[in-house]
C-alpha cells in the first residue's frame, strides 16, 4: 500500500477506534458481543532484510601463518570498499520506502572503522547511519529501537593499518507516526549460549561468532505484539544454530503478548529437524506459505560476494514468521529484480533479498 493510503488508514483507524471508545453506554449486550467477534480490523506491515556486511569473512579463518593473515584481512577491508555500501544503501531504503513497514528487523548492520596500527580507529562505514540518511532523504523516517551485538574482530590489514568489523542486528520503526497509533516499548536484546568457535592453523588464534537477538513490545493502533529479530550461525555444525533457534522459542515463547518473528535463520523450509522446523514447531506460521507463496521459490539468498553477478538466490532462509492471533494478509520478496540493482554501478542491494509482509491481528 502507498504511504499516504497507508498512514491514511492507519489515522481513519485510529479515529474510528477512539469514536468507538467513546459510544454511549446504552449499547446493547448483543452489540458488544457483537463488536468482540468483529473480523481482525488491526494490522501492521513488517519486514526483515540481511543488508550483507560487504564481504565474506571466511578467508581469514584459512590463514596458515599470521603475515597471510594480514594479507586476507587487507582484501576482506577491500572487498567492504569495493561493493559500496554508501550505494547500496539507497537501494535498500528504494526498497523498505516503497513498502513503508512499520518494523523492519535488520541484519548485519556493519560497523567498520580502521586506523594506524595502534592507534585510535575512525568509524569509516556506519551501515545504520547510512541506511537511516538514506530513508530520512526520501521521506521515510527510521528510528533505532533495539540492537543486539554479534561478532567483533580487529585485525591488521597492512604492514601500518588495521580495521575493526562489528557486526550487529537491529530493529528500525517509522519515526513518523505520532504515539498514539505506533508506541515501541521493553526493548531487550541478548546473546545465544550457543557460540560458534573457528579454529585456525595459527597457533593461538582462535576466531569466536556469537549470534543474538532482540526484541521490541509494539503497540499499533489497538493491536499489540512483540517483535522478534535474530540471524542464527551460518556455518559450523547444525547443533549450534539448532541450539540457538530452540533458545530463541523459550524466550518467544515467555512472551505475554503476540509474537512476530524476522530475520535470517541460516535454515531452509526443509529443515524440518533444524532452526526452521524447531521455531515453526513452537507455532509460528511462515509468512511466505501462508499467503500462498510457491513453496519452490521465494528465493533470499545467495548472491555473489561481489554484488555484481547475474541473480543467484537459489534459497529461502529470510522468513517473516507469525505466532498465534497474528495472519499473514500479503508477503512479498523484495531487492530480488535487475531493476532494484543499484545506479550507476549495477551492485544487487545486498547478497539476500528482503520479505515484506502484512500481517492481521486479531482482538
């Protein structure tokens, strides 16, 4: 839906709830019965997207030797150069502007910095800033309201620089609307138990992966819900994401209000015994398949590390996923078409797709 019909029918909405809270109190028995068994009348448009820290980190954990060591943190640095997020990152807002959700969980919001080896580093690359310019610049205001920390490294990438990647996940609201039809509260956030450990051949070197979440209680309109957002372990064996996703129901499922989880999972629908199977097992329901997406497409990852190659997502590993009191109206994949790449260079948005979906609440 458009912006203006959508922030329209949210303040008709609001109206129409206010006049209805204050009808007379003659009314009949039967019509609050009645109104108690209207369709859902709430809903909120939410989305998820992995906006890719810029380069694969995996070549530094095959190092043999540290001189090798600096020598592949040095081309993982250039790599984040090279595929632009100050670029890309406009054709990302392109993408969550033209849908305009209300709550976007982010993942892998980078944040670079690099400086003189042993000395003070200078933030080069804030993935969030300029994601938040850039919605700001179109018309679509963001606010921060929850992050949570992952993995953390400083390196030394020439023989007289080093840089430091922090990895993160972050949960974005409209900044636009005033309190009364969007309110976000409690935010929390935290680190899995589960944390994946990369041994290297150099002696002593060790890499750690720590993976998170985080959560916002949103209240929109008169529906109220808490809004989920994590990225599971990549690599290393299944039983630590596994172990992550079933940490993850726990804490989803202590939750007294209704729950909406985003984010990329790492965990094909086929994953019945994995992460996907282990959270929609709990009761939340796959965005995607409710609305009648075709089970062998609705592809999100998967693009080259460069940016610049023909389409490769080949999987679905990015959900929006509903819990009880909440149905799927529409899910759409999004920054997934030659014409969503990025102007002048031609870089796809990010190495996934995003998911936008309108999601319906019940009383």
């Amino acid at each position: 839906m458009p912006r203006i019909t959508r922030r329209a029918a949210l303040v008709t909405a609001l109206a129409a709830a206010t006049a209805f809270s204050l009808a007379p109190a003659a009314a009949s028995d039967d019509a609050a019965r009645g109104a108690q068994d209207l369709p859902p009348l709430f809903s909120a448009d939410v989305a998820t997207y992995n906006v890719y820290l810029g380069a694969t980190l995996d070549p530094l954990f095959t190092a043999t030797n540290p001189q090798e060591l600096v020598r592949l943190a040095g081309e993982v640095y250039a790599g984040v150069e090279a595929t632009n997020f100050p670029e890309r990152a406009g054709a990302i807002a392109d993408q969550i502007a033209g849908h305009d959700p209300e709550v976007v969980g982010l993942q892998e919001v980078a944040l670079w910095e690099k400086g003189p080896l042993g000395g003070k580093l200078q933030v080069t690359y804030d993935f969030l800033d300029l994601l938040l310019d850039e919605l700001a610049e179109r018309g679509h205001p963001y606010r921060a309201v929850a992050t949570n920390w992952n993995f953390d490294g400083t390196l030394p990438i020439s023989a007289t620089e080093q840089a430091r990647f922090r990895d993160r996940d972050v949960i974005i609201v409209r900044a636009d609307l005033p309190r009364p039809l969007l309110r976000v509260t409690n935010p929390q956030s935290g680190t899995y138990g589960a944390v994946l450990e990369i041994p290297t051949a150099i002696p002593g070197l060790t890499f750690q992966s720590p993976r998170g979440w985080s959560t916002v209680d949103v209240r929109l309109l008169g529906a109220s819900f808490r809004f989920a957002n994590t990225h599971l372990e990549a690599s290393g064996p299944a039983a630590i994401r596994n172990a992550q996703a079933t940490e993850l129901a726990g804490l989803l499922d202590t939750s007294p209000l209704r729950t909406v989880l985003v984010g990329d999972l790492n965990s094909r629908p086929a994953d019945t015994a994995g992460a996907y199977g282990i959270l929609t097992g709990t009761g939340l329901t796959d965005a995607w398949l409710a609305t009648g997406g075709d089970p062998a497409t609705g592809f999100t990852a998967g693009q080259s590390a460069t940016l610049l190659d023909e389409n490769r997502l080949r999987s679905r590993i990015d959900y929006v996923l509903a819990g009880a009191g909440v149905r799927a109206v529409t899910t759409e994949i999004i920054g997934d078409e030659e014409a969503d790449r990025t102007v002048p260079t031609g870089f796809w948005p990010s190495d996934h797709a995003g998911v936008v979906s309108r999601l319906r609440f019940t009383r």
